[in-house]
C-alpha cells in the first residue's frame, strides 16, 4: 500500500513539473523542477547545485535572488545544509537558521543566510545509487517545518531532477551544455537510471576502482564524445564498448 502511495505522490509530482515545462515554452528540465517545487511546498525559493567529490561544483539554477545566493554562499564557504548532504548523503531539514547549535555548526554560513533573507532550508541530495550527483535546496523566509506529506513530495522532485540531470549533457567544469532532452517520457528516465547504475558498477570490475571515480570515467566519455551519458552506459551495458584501466575505451562495433 505505502508503494502505491508513492508511486501516485512521484506521478502527481512529474505532472506539475510537465505542467511548469509547458508554461515556459521549452522541454522539462531542472529548473522546472525547482519552480514546481516551490509552487507546491510552503517554501520561497528553490535552487540546484551539481555537486562532484572530483569535480568543481557549481550552481545549476535557482529561482529568486535569494536562492541564488544561497548555493553561492554555500559553495563558496564549503559549509552549509547543501555541503552536508551531499557528504552524507541524506537529507538536512533546517526548520530555523537562529537555532543556537546551527549557529555554532555553520558559523559563516548560518548569519550570511540569514542577512541574505532565508530563515529556513532544507537540502535534499541527489543520489542514484552510491552515486550522488548534486543537491536541490529549498528556502523560507520564516521558520517552516515540513510535514510528512511535504517532506515526501520535497523527496520525489529530489528524484526528478536527479533522473533529469542522468539524461541531460553536463560540463563537469560549468553548467549544462544546453541540449534539448529527447523525446521521452517520464518513465523512460527511471530505466536510464537503472541502466547507468548497471554500467557504473561494470567498470568498477573493469578499471578496478571505486564507484565515484568509475561515474566520473563514464560521464567524462559521455562528455568528451558529446553524447549522452544513458547512451554511453547503453554500450557499456551491452558490451559494445568496454574501459581499460591503461587505454582508451574501445568498441566492438563502430561507433556513431
């Protein structure tokens, strides 16, 4: 029963962000996620920062000023609700910023947020698997506390950006390279999703490394060959293409 739920709460959610996409005139995309988010959240502004344990991270969009500023702030100072999901990997739900032991844990950051307008924020990574890909951050301008049910729809448009940025080109040194998504649906992003996890663990085997570096080896193939990243892990999968530790990647068919 509770995977029914879930499964209408993360349909009801795709809904929105389709809408927010045909609003503004273009495929869905991050952005939409986050303008979606916060029209359906009791929050003031949300914004999503890719983030990279080898990689430079960098802000992907935001809503309003203020949001803005807050991924800035928080890349910046390398602390924050957004530094520490990412490092742990979990959700950090900060009702409110004045809370005494949050200005003591981020002491830089928590006044700077404050003056920048935000009272409350919560940070939900973006994972696929042991991969983790950014994090989505969702501000108030007073103290808010999210209900099971908000907290729930907070997590499911997490997952939509995360299956989002699997299938969109990104620069691992700035933002996205601006391609249009291909004609595909909601449901087709899950199986990709899948499909790069499969991929990522079949070069662990294949260059003897850890999971993080094996995606970084991935999705810089992806990039340096201008293709998409589910493509690649596509061949991977299907052995057409397969990674040496010494070599470049080498194909068993030609490839396009």
């Amino acid at each position: 029963m509770a995977r029914v739920r879930s499964n209408g709460r993360s349909a009801r959610v795709r809904v929105l962000v389709a809408e927010q996409a045909v609003r503004r005139g273009g495929r869905v995309g991050v952005l939409d996620v986050c303008t979606a988010a916060v029209a359906a959240l009791p929050v003031g502004g949300a914004g999503l920062s890719a983030m990279s344990k080898a990689a430079a991270s960098h802000p992907l969009c935001s809503t309003d000023d203020i949001s803005g500023q807050l991924e800035e702030l928080q890349l910046t100072l390398g602390e924050g609700p957004c530094v520490d999901a990412f490092t742990q990997g979990s959700a950090v739900l900060t009702p409110d910023l004045l809370t005494g032991e949050l200005q003591d844990h981020w002491a830089v950051f928590a006044d700077a947020a404050l003056e920048a307008g935000a009272r409350a924020v919560f940070a939900l990574p973006l994972q696929t698997g042991a991969i983790s890909l950014g994090v989505l951050d969702l501000y108030a301008n007073v103290p808010t506390v999210l209900d099971a049910g908000e907290l729930a729809d907070a997590l499911a448009f997490a997952d939509l950006a995360t299956l989002l940025l699997l299938d969109t080109e990104v620069d691992e040194t700035g933002p996205p390279a601006g391609g249009p998504l291909p004609d595909r649906g909601f449901e087709g992003l899950g199986a990709y999703r899948a499909e790069i996890d499969q991929a990522t663990g079949i070069l662990t085997v294949q260059l003897g490394v850890g999971i993080e570096e094996a995606f970084v080896r991935l999705r810089a193939h992806a990039y340096m060959r201008g293709r998409r990243l589910a493509d690649v892990a596509a061949d991977v999968v299907a052995h057409r293409l397969r990674f040496s530790p010494d070599t470049e990647p080498t194909r068993t068919d030609e490839e396009t």
